[in-house]
C-alpha cells in the first residue's frame, strides 16, 4: 500500500533531499543575492565560495534556545 501512497512517492523520487535543496538555495538567495556581482568566472566562483562559506558558519553556529515565559503581573 505504502507503494502508492504519497509517502511511497516521495522516498521514490527522491522528494525529501530536493525540498532541502531548493530550501537551501532560497536561504543562499535570501542572504547573500539572487546574483552574481562578478564578471567573469574567477570571480563568480570565490563569490560562491564565500557566500557558501559564510552560510555554513551561520548554520553551524549555536543558536540560543528562546523558552517562552509568562511574566508576572503586579
């Protein structure tokens, strides 16, 4: 049953791993540009480079963990 079923779809084609990447590339859009500022090929492949590294120095970073709390009314 699981053959057909949406799940079984996904684990096919592959689903899972290509909604990471495109959700990595819009971070990398988001953060860095939609393009490219450099003009020719050497410049477009360090600009990758940096981009690419400075996202995976924010993705390593830690993140604090935020824990809602109720405040006290006087």
């Amino acid at each position: 049953m699981e053959a057909k079923s949406r799940l079984g779809w996904q684990k096919r084609t592959g689903y899972g791993r290509r909604s990471l990447v495109e959700t990595t590339i819009g971070r990398y859009k988001a953060i860095i540009g939609p393009g490219l500022r450099a003009r020719n090929s050497a410049g477009q492949r360090s600009e990758v480079a940096v981009g690419v590294a400075v996202l995976n120095c924010m993705l390593n970073a830690e993140c604090q963990n935020f824990v809602r709390c109720l405040q006290k009314t006087s």
